[in-house]
C-alpha cells in the first residue's frame, strides 16, 4: 500500500516521497493517516479520506489565505484541486508541522494563550458564500444524536447480553439513566427556544479539543482536523473552553484564564453553551458505546472505547459536565 500512495502522491501533487510511516492515532475510523518525508526532508501528512466531506479542505484552504495563525494549509494538486480521488477516497497533503500533540503536554501558558488567539482568529474572519454553502449548521445533527442516544438506551435495556462488556455497558448506561434522560429533554427544548433568538453564524471547527492541537516552540500551536467544521454561534468551539471539555478531563481556572486572555472579549449565551455541550455529550456517549459494542472492531479497540465511555459518566466526564451546566441555567 505505501508504494501505491508513494506513487499517487508523485502522480497527484506533483511530491516525491521517499517514506511513509503509518499513524495510528486518531478517532476517524474513515482514514488512513501516514507521516511521510521526501527526499529533501520536509516531512508531511499524507491522508485517504472514506467518509465525511471535503468541507474541511476548503475551510483550511481560505483560513490560511485569510493569514489565520496556526492553520496548516493543504497542498493543491497539478491541476489545482485541494484533493485527489484515488481508490474511491480523497487523497490529501498537508504539511506536517508538530510531533508535539497537545494531548500528551505540557502546554505551557503562552500555548493556551495561542490557541485562544487562533480560536479568536477563525470566529472573525468572512463567512464566503462558498463556505456557507459548503458548511453544515452547528447543533443541526441533534434530532439524530437524540435518536440514536434513545435507541441505544432501549438496546442497552433489551435482554440479551452478548458478552460481559455489554453487561458492563448496559450497567454504566443505567447508573447514568436520569442523567441522560435530562440531557435528551433539555436538547430538544433548548432547541426550540434558540430557534428563536439565533446567535452569530461564524466558522467553528466545532472539535478543537486537544487532541487536534499540535505545539511548537514559543507557545506556538496548530490546530487540525476540520472534517467537523460548521457556522455556528461561537459557543460552538468556546464550550471546549468554558465548559471544560478540553481532552477527557476539566480544564483549569488558570488555562481557561489563559486561553480566554488570547480570545479577547467573549460575549458568552451561557443557554447556547450548554445546548451545545449537551449534545456533544449525547453524541460521545452513544457513537462510543456502539464502538464498544461494534462486534467487528478487535477487543483493543471495543476496550479503549469502553473506557471513553466510563470517562464520560465519571464525576469530572462531559455528561456530568453538561447536566451541571442545564442545571445551573435552571438557577439562574
């Protein structure tokens, strides 16, 4: 295989490669993702794309002529096109800028503050017509994630087990039962009451957690992976931040401080905040508990993915963070 995207890449882009190393790290379960070099050095991310849209390329593309920092911009192919098709997939080059994940730290202030300043950076540039028309609606899934959290609850409820990891399932499942159940309730009706009053339509790259974020020396960052960007109100991206969803665990008066301090002024909807930390949490909680329960996924990966889902129903997870969040609205 590498071989033959050795060769696409030289036929495409015009690149000659001398290496490609698989990457294995990631969620897209749609991707191939390779850390390839040329001859001269210069090193690059080399991806086959089987799902999704190619709404994200364009997105980078217009953000890095817009001179927004810390967007590495795809390579355009001999004829000009932001991707090629080979093997039914999009085959995509962008330059690789970090080993450092921000995931794996440390982060030091300065980098919080660069992935303020680069959030800030992507809220205000142009919405263009072609993004608008290319990119969805934040929040608009949520009539499929709440369908898909109520049916695997009624699947989790059913009687038969298959194995002992859904029995485990099934039992984290029921433990968070009124949790979720809030969760459901609240995104459908905080849906109809933000239909009424819709916030600004900004681009979000509606995942910027941090394990899409790369580090560089003097607090520079990167952020990558906008298969998921969307126009949204930019609570979108600021839950991350705001609502403490940065990377499987809260993040800290002093980062959330930092971070904002690059944002610069955020007019917050807290309702909108917590609408979208809400779904996003619905969203986790289901699409991981079917990956944990996927028959055709090895035990490796239904492992890991029941992990996630004990993480998101833990104290500190983004369930119990976005029903604090409903909650604390009902307060005020």
């Amino acid at each position: 295989m590498s071989l033959e995207v050795i060769g696409w890449v030289r036929s495409d882009f015009g690149l000659d490669l001398t290496t490609l190393e698989a990457v294995t790290h990631g969620a897209d379960q749609h991707a191939r993702l390779w850390l390839a070099r040329a001859a001269n050095g210069t090193r690059y991310a080399v991806k086959l794309s089987g799902g999704g849209t190619a709404a994200g390329l364009a997105v980078t593309a217009y953000l890095a002529e817009q001179g927004v920092p810390g967007i590495p911009a795809p390579l355009r192919t001999r004829d000009g096109r932001l991707w090629g098709e080979r093997d039914g997939c999009r085959l995509t080059v962008v330059p690789w800028v970090s080993d450092q994940r921000a995931l794996d730290g440390p982060m030091t202030e300065a980098h919080w503050r660069s992935y303020g300043e680069v959030l800030a950076s992507v809220h205000a540039v142009p919405v263009t017509d072609e993004l608008a028309r290319l990119l969805p609606r934040g929040g608009s899934a949520y009539p499929r994630i709440v369908a898909a959290t109520r049916a695997m609850a009624r699947r989790l409820r059913g009687p038969e087990r298959s194995d002992a990891s859904a029995a485990d399932l099934a039992a984290i499942w029921s433990a968070a039962a009124d949790r979720v159940a809030t969760l459901t309730h609240a995104v459908e009706r905080l849906a109809a009451e933000l239909r009424d009053r819709p916030g600004p339509a900004v681009v979000c790259h509606g995942d910027p957690h941090l394990g899409n974020l790369l580090l560089g020396p003097e607090g520079r960052v990167w952020l990558i992976d906008w298969d998921d960007a969307v126009l949204a109100p930019p609570e979108c991206d600021l839950m991350f931040v705001i609502g403490g969803v940065l990377a499987f665990a809260p993040i800290s008066a002093e980062q959330q401080e930092a971070v904002l301090a690059g944002y610069g002024t955020a007019d917050v909807d807290r309702t909108r905040l917590a609408w979208f930390l809400a779904i996003r949490a619905l969203d986790d909680l289901s699409d991981w508990t079917r990956q944990a329960l996927d028959p055709g996924a090895d035990e490796a990966e239904r492992a890991f993915a029941g992990r996630i889902v004990r993480g998101l129903v833990s104290s500190d997870g983004l369930v119990t963070l976005a029903d604090v969040a409903l909650r604390d609205l009902d307060r005020r």
